[in-house]
C-alpha cells in the first residue's frame, strides 16, 4: 500500500531528489542573501543576455528571463536610473524600444561574474575535471527540462 501523500509507482530516486532540490534551492538562497554582490541575480542575468546576444526588446528579454513583461520593464527602469542599460529605438517597430547594456553596464556585469566564477571554483574544489563536467552538463539540462515544463504550463 501507498503511504498518504506519496504518488504510486515514482522512478527510483524521484524522492530524494525532490529533497536535494528542496535544499538545493534554500542553500541558493540563503547564499544570495549573504554574498554583497553589485547586482541582483535578475539585473545579473538581464545583463549577460545582453551582452551575449545585443539590444533586444522588453518582450524577449521576459521570454528568456521566465518572467512577465511587466516584472522586466521594471527592472529596466531601475538599471536604467543605475547607468546599467539605456533604451534605443526599436528600428523593426516605431513604437517599442530595444534595452541596451551600457559599458558601466558590462562593467558591472564582468566583476559580479568573476566573484561568482571564484566561489563556484571554491565549491567545487577538489571534485575530479570529469564531475565538474559531468554536473554542469547535468544542470544544463535539469534547466533546460525546467524551461520545457514552465513553457508547456
């Protein structure tokens, strides 16, 4: 008989990874809260999209954010009042603007990027080259299984 609570016929290892990603997500947390990093994890990602891909509009920027519009048009204000991002016209539409990084922007970006970078290093000191391969392929993909569950719903 099935325990209250619990599905029948779960694959093996669901359950504990349920947990892992329970703590995971509080452990990220918790991280977020301590580190004073000169950006959010939001503004931070705004920005390596744009420096990675160019100006782009509000609407794309939500798209691969996973947010609504509305969430990014704020944050974009709030860069924007930073020196972080400008807005230029949109030449593909008259009426919407394209969010640009603006070098205080990328500048800010890089040095958040190398503290993050230098204490991902930390954490995984000591693991073997091929377990710090294999888990960065591991999370690519647990994000991308995200994506597709949060894009189907």
């Amino acid at each position: 008989m099935t325990p209250p609570g619990k599905p029948p016929g779960q694959p093996p290892g669901i359950e504990v990874l349920e947990q892992e990603l329970a703590y995971l997500a509080r452990a990220l947390e918790a991280v977020q809260r301590k580190r004073r990093y000169p950006l959010d994890r939001a503004q931070y990602l705004l920005l390596a999209l744009l420096e990675r891909d160019g100006p782009l509009p509000v609407t794309a920027l939500a798209e691969r954010l996973l947010l609504d519009d509305s969430t990014v048009t704020r944050q974009v204000a709030a860069m924007a009042e930073r020196g972080l991002v400008d807005r230029l016209p949109n030449p593909a539409d008259g009426r919407s603007m394209l969010i640009r990084a603006t070098p205080a922007g990328l500048e800010t970006a890089g040095q958040m990027r190398d503290m993050r970078i230098g204490r991902v290093a930390l954490l995984f000191e000591g693991w073997p080259d091929d377990d710090r391969v294999r888990m960065a392929e591991l999370l690519a993909r647990l994000n991308a299984s995200l994506r597709a569950t949060l894009s189907t719903r």
